[in-house]
C-alpha cells in the first residue's frame, strides 16, 4: 500500500506541479490556535510539517526559534503535540502530517513508544534533524515496519558517495538542505545553483521524491517549480509573529500565505 506522502507527490505530479509544504511549530502561540492554522493552511498545502518545540535548536533560524520559544511558554508538552495530530488527522481535509523534532525528546520518550505513539494519531513521516545516516538506520527500520516515512536530509556539502548510500536507504521522501544555514536565512546561492545541486542529487535517484528546503519564500519559491517539492517554514513562522504584534488573526493571515504560495506553483 502506498503512503499517504506518496499519493500527495504523485497527485502533484499528475498537476505538473512541485508538492507545496508547510512548517509550523506545535502549540504556536497556543494549542488551540496551532490547531486551526493547521486546519486553514491544509485548504492549500500538500504536506504539513508540525515541529515539536525545543529549547537548544540546532538547526532553526530565528523565526522558528521565537515560534518555539511562544509554544514552550505556553507550556507545550510531547503529549500535546500528539493530541493535535490525532484531531487534525480526524478532520476531513486533513493533508499527510510530518512531525519534525531532535533526537533527544524521542530518545527521552523511548523510541519505539514514540513512533507506536506517531502512529496511533496518525503521523505520517518524521524528520529527526539530528539523527543522520548512518546513525539513523535502526530508527528508521522502526518507522518503516510502523508504516511511516522517516524522511533523510542531504545538503550541499553531502559527497556524492553518500547521496547514493543516502537515497538507497531513504523512504518515500527525501529533503535537501539548499544552503548552509540555519532555517529562514537569505538566500545565499542562486536559485539556479541550488538547481544544479539539486539536478545532481535526482540523478542518483530519480523514483525518490526531494524536496528543497531552507530559504524558500513567497519572493523566490516561483524559481524551484522543477523540485518535487518545497518547503515554506520561516516565512510562515514571521507570520505568526507579525500577526500576534499587530493583534491580528494568525489562523487568517496563514491561509492567506499559503494560498498565495501555491497560486504561484500554477
């Protein structure tokens, strides 16, 4: 049977269209509130990705840290994270959910009760940031016989022996990083050049959906239409941000991103 992240890239494929995702962080400003934004941008996005909230990122830029920072001090726990999956999955126009996170709050949790837990709420993939192959290898065996997609990360600095070994090992989704830098950082390689990195890692493996993230906004996303996918985090995360500064309606604003976004993947 294939997997519901599978059937939303061939979907896109069949719309000749990259797979638009999605980033925002779990709990953010509220658990209330992260449920509905989820809930509204599902309207336009392909895949959601819910981070789970941490406070000693490595990865995360900014935008993604104050959004994190907002939901640890609303006092967001693992379990709450897991009950807003479980209601957005019952909800009818739910999209394929990716839990995105560190190793140490799994490890913390347990592993296999973890992933047992991703699956009884309905989590369809998971990006362990700080667990790379090959470390990750046993986990991600344990996600492939519970049915999730453990999704591998690639960036530029990654040698082409590794992709190979990389994209051989890797599920129905692989993400690569587009530059050397935290999330939501400016652009700083063309997106022409990102392309070509790109191109080189999709001839490994052509069968392998790849995404590209870090970077991308509503400014450039028009120039990556040829990816399998894209991912959008910072930008959304700022937008959380500037709508609770100005009093506004984040669940509105969002939906109004991401619509905005995918109309320019037509």
């Amino acid at each position: 049977m294939k997997s519901e992240i599978n059937l939303a890239f061939q979907k896109c494929k069949r719309e000749n269209r990259p797979a638009l995702l999605t980033y925002i962080v779990a709990g953010d400003d509220t658990k209330e509130r992260s449920l509905e934004i989820l809930k509204s941008i599902s309207e336009h996005a392909d895949i959601v990705e819910l981070g789970f909230a941490h406070n000693a990122p490595t990865a995360d830029g900014p935008q993604i840290q104050n959004s994190s920072y907002r939901a640890l001090k609303n006092g967001i726990k693992l379990k709450d994270v897991f009950q807003i999956v479980k209601i957005y999955k019952k909800n009818v126009n739910s999209k394929p959910c990716i839990l995105m996170g560190y190793y140490q709050i799994v490890f913390r949790y347990g592993e296999k009760k973890f992933i047992k837990k991703c699956r009884q709420v309905g989590v369809d993939g998971l990006i362990i940031v700080d667990l790379p192959f090959p470390d990750n290898k046993k986990f991600a065996k344990l996600c492939k016989k519970n049915s999730i997609t453990f999704v591998q990360l690639l960036s530029p600095t990654t040698s082409k022996n590794r992709i190979k070994k990389i994209m051989a090992g890797s599920h129905d989704m692989v993400y690569y990083i587009s530059m050397l830098s935290t999330t939501g950082g400016k652009l700083k390689v063309s997106p022409k050049k990102i392309l070509q990195n790109y191109s080189k890692i999709k001839k490994v493996n052509k069968t392998k959906n790849t995404v590209i993230g870090f970077g991308i906004t509503s400014k450039n996303i028009a120039a990556f239409k040829k990816a399998d996918g894209l991912v959008v985090g910072s930008a959304l995360c700022r937008g959380i941000s500037d709508s609770l500064k100005n009093r506004q309606n984040p669940v509105k604003k969002l939906n109004k991103m991401v619509k905005s976004l995918r109309v320019k993947l037509q």
